[in-house]
C-alpha cells in the first residue's frame, strides 16, 4: 500500500481506539514508524476489510498481526490448479 492509505489505515485506527496513539511524543514516533513499516509491506484493500472487521468485533486496538491480510502459502499451487481446470 502506499503511504497515504497506510496513514488512512491509522487515522481509522485511532478513529476506533482514541487511546492507539497515546504516549510521549517519543512513543507514538516509534509506534508510527514501526506501524508504517509494516503497513506498507500490506495489500490496502485486504486491510482495510481487516481492519474494518476488527473494530467491529473488539474493544481494545489491534496489533499489526491481527489485521494482516493473510498469504496462503499454497496461493502459486493453487494457480497452477486452477489453470488446468481453466483449459477445459
């Protein structure tokens, strides 16, 4: 994703949870780089899903784990699957 959708993944987070970026200027500096890093490794629109799902289902903020979007290791082999049923 690009870093203005990460930023629209954060602005939302706190949007949710107020308290996500609570702390010493320091803090929320160090939180948001660390959050950027890995948010911008992410695909925005499974995120985003992520996200939006998360904060209807918990009370508390989510951690980067909880709203990656999830690879299926299998995805190629799968590919490879569907292109033979594909040539039918």
């Amino acid at each position: 994703m690009t870093k203005n959708e990460a930023v629209e993944i954060l602005r939302l987070i706190e949007g949710a949870y107020p308290h996500f970026m609570k702390g010493t200027e320091e803090q929320v500096q160090s939180k948001v780089k660390v959050w950027m890093y890995h948010l911008e490794k992410m695909d925005y629109e499974r995120t985003l899903k992520n996200v939006h799902e998360y904060i209807a289902l918990n009370e508390y903020p989510p951690a980067i784990s909880e709203i990656r979007p999830i690879v299926y290791k299998f995805d190629s082999i799968k590919k490879k699957i569907d292109a033979v049923f594909d040539d039918d």
